[in-house]
C-alpha cells in the first residue's frame, strides 16, 4: 500500500499531528486542507506553501488567504500577485519585501515595472538575481552581499572569477559553490558545517578531499551521501536523527545494520518517523511510537 499523508491522516485522525508543520507539508494539497477539517491548519503557513498554485486560490475564495504568505509562495506568479495581492486595497506597498524575493517574480517583473518599490535587499534573495543583474542592470541598488552570497543564481563562474565581494560564511551555504574553490581558497573563513550540509556538496567531493575538515553535523544533514559511507564511517559521531530521516536510508539498511545504531528501539522509530521511504505497514505497527510532529512533516518522496 502506498504511503501519503492525506490517507494517514483519514486512517489516524486522532494522533497528536502538528497542524503548522502539515501547513508547509510539500505533500499536501489545498484538498488535503478542506477534507480533513478536524486539523487546525495554519493559513499563513498554507498561503506559503509552495504546493498551493493561484488555481486553488481563485477556486477559494473563502479561504482566509493569508497576503503576505502567498507573496512568499514560491510557486505564485507575478501576474498572479499583481492582481490579488497588490492592486487589492492596502497592497501597494506593504508586501514588496517578500514579492522582490519570491522566486517566481524573474527579472523581466522588476524591468516592467521599474516604477514599483522593489526592496532589492530582500531582492539579493531572489534566485533569478545574476551577477550581471546587480553589477549592470542595478548597480546603484542596495544589495545585501551576504543573501547574494548565499543565492544560488549566483553561478560557478561568478565565482571563480570573484565578481562580487562574496561573504564566505555565507558563500559556504551556495548549491553554486564548487569544492574545488574551496580547495584552492582553503585559507578563507569557511563555514565547515554549512559546506558540509551544503546540497551542492556531493559524496564524490568528500572522497575526494577526505583531508578537509568535513563537519560530521553538517554532513549528517546532507542528502548526498549513502548508508555505505555511514557505515564505512561508522564511529563517527553521526546526528542520527538526521541520518535516519535521510532518503538514501531504507528500512531494510536499518535492520541490517541495527547493531550499529546506537539509539533504542523506540528512537529509532522517532527518527524514522520523517524517512520517506517508511511504508505503511510499518505505519501500521508502529503507530503508537511514532513521532507525529516528525510524521506531519513527511512528505514520502512526493512533492507537488
């Protein structure tokens, strides 16, 4: 039987969900959130979430919309926002913050309507933000150095060839930023947590340069990585929670090697409790375990 929240919550109503963490549930649909009642979802956490498209917003009108959480969501255009959010009574202004740096608005919104009161500091958090766009298109702007750093439309290139005053705590935490720039810069202030957790280091990048200060926390939090490592890596002082709560982690990984784990039974099943690949059988047998604030957040691989 597959697994997907909106059958768990039908099939477990009365379990302790945590009705703001199922609010930004990738999972979910606005269905999810008119058929089960009975849950207190949060409407500015709904408003955000990305899987909420401006189709169900017109379809729903009754639903106490949140302004500023849809000028958050990542998945709600600019034409969509024009007319909902800022041409609405009071919209003109107050929400300009979070649009500049909603990822759908792309570089062609803030050309065409050069007159509006964009915040082109909340604006350095926008992934459609290159390079060129601060450098050429706006350079007398007020741009934050450290969310551009952080912003992976920044590319390899920019980087290389150093076309801003990077921020390198933040640089560390860039999908965008190359190990082998790190390697050859090694003596800059690098975040060793945030270049271990970052989504653009690869398990081939710490085989690599195993002599790096790899950060056993931050690496825990990577999605790149793979039981095989952990286990070759056994004695490190893995974050477990983490680890267990990771795609690459199968139930079967985690009964073969249960010796090694070092948490009881019961937090095994607590961590486990956020892995996508948990089934519904183990659901079924564990229900009474299981950590449901963890629960509420698992998006079982699927994303819409």
């Amino acid at each position: 039987m597959s697994t997907n929240i909106d059958q768990l919550l039908s099939d477990y109503p009365s379990k302790n969900w945590n009705a703001n963490i199922l609010s930004s549930n990738r999972s979910i649909s606005f269905n999810t959130v008119s058929s089960h009642s009975f849950i207190r979802w949060n409407p500015i956490a709904v408003s955000s979430n990305a899987a909420i498209k401006a189709t169900d917003v017109d379809a729903n009108p009754v639903y106490p919309w949140d302004m500023g959480g849809l000028c958050n969501n990542q998945e709600i255009g600019f034409d969509f926002l024009l007319r909902y959010v800022i041409d609405r009574p009071n919209g003109r202004h107050r929400y300009w913050s979070r649009i500049s740096a909603n990822n759908s608005v792309g570089l062609d919104a803030f050309r065409t309507y050069k007159n509006k009161p964009w915040d082109f500091i909340a604006a350095s958090s926008n992934t459609n933000m290159t390079s060129n766009a601060v450098l050429v298109e706006w350079p007398d702007k007020q741009w934050d150095i450290k969310a551009l750093s952080s912003n992976r439309g920044i590319t390899q290139d920019d980087i290389f060839k150093k076309r801003l005053e990077f921020h390198i705590p933040n640089l560390s935490t860039n999908p965008s930023l190359p190990t082998r720039y790190v390697v050859d810069n090694i003596d800059l202030d690098w975040n060793w947590v945030a270049l271990s957790a970052n989504p653009g280091t690869e398990l081939i990048d710490v085989l690599d340069h195993s002599r790096l200060p790899w950060d056993i926390n931050g690496l825990s939090i990577n999605d790149n990585l793979t039981w095989d490592y952990v286990m070759t890596n056994r004695s490190a002082n893995w974050n477990w929670y983490e680890v267990l709560a990771k795609k690459y982690v199968s139930l079967k990984n985690v009964d073969t090697d249960r010796d090694v784990i070092p948490l009881s039974n019961d937090a095994i099943v607590d961590a486990l409790s956020l892995n996508p690949n948990v089934s519904r059988d183990w659901i079924d047998d564990n229900h009474k375990k299981i950590n449901w604030d963890r629960m509420s957040g698992n998006t079982f691989g699927i994303q819409n």
